[in-house]
C-alpha cells in the first residue's frame, strides 16, 4: 500500500520533516517514491514552517494512497492557509 506520511530529518533536537510517498513496507526514513512537502515545527522569524503541493498530494488520494493522521492534520492546515 502506498502511503503519505512524514520522513524525520535534522540535527538532535532540531526536527525537519518531509511530507513524502511511500510504500508503506519502507522504513520511515528510507526510500520513498515522491516528496510532496515539508513540515518544520522550530521555524522561527521569517523561515517557512510549512508546504505542501496540494495538487500532488490530491492526486495521491486519488489512485489509493492513505494519509497518516498527522499528514491529514498538516494537508487541512495548508488547505486554510491557502483559502
């Protein structure tokens, strides 16, 4: 199954996180198929804490792919942010 979720990257207590596609067989932070965004949680003053290509991510969906919950949670604030 493919699956939309996030990949942890950045230094120790410095998290980066890219919203990629994967197989859901993969490792969280191996292999994936596409990156589709990124979630920085300790952004700070003009740095961007988060993208996501809405268009990919919809498409995704569309032929099957699950989103994690906390994917579900960031895509909605995104949706929001937009409008």
């Amino acid at each position: 199954m493919v699956v939309i979720r996030l990949s942890r990257g950045g230094a120790k207590k410095r998290p980066f996180y890219n919203i990629v596609v994967s197989d859901s067989r993969e490792r969280r932070d191996g292999r994936f198929i596409e990156r589709v965004g990124f979630y920085n949680p300790m952004a700070s003053g003009g740095e961007q804490p988060l993208r996501v290509a809405v268009d990919r991510v919809s498409y995704w969906t569309s032929v099957g792919a699950r989103l994690s919950p906390t994917v579900t949670r960031l895509v909605d604030q995104a949706k929001t942010a937009a409008a």
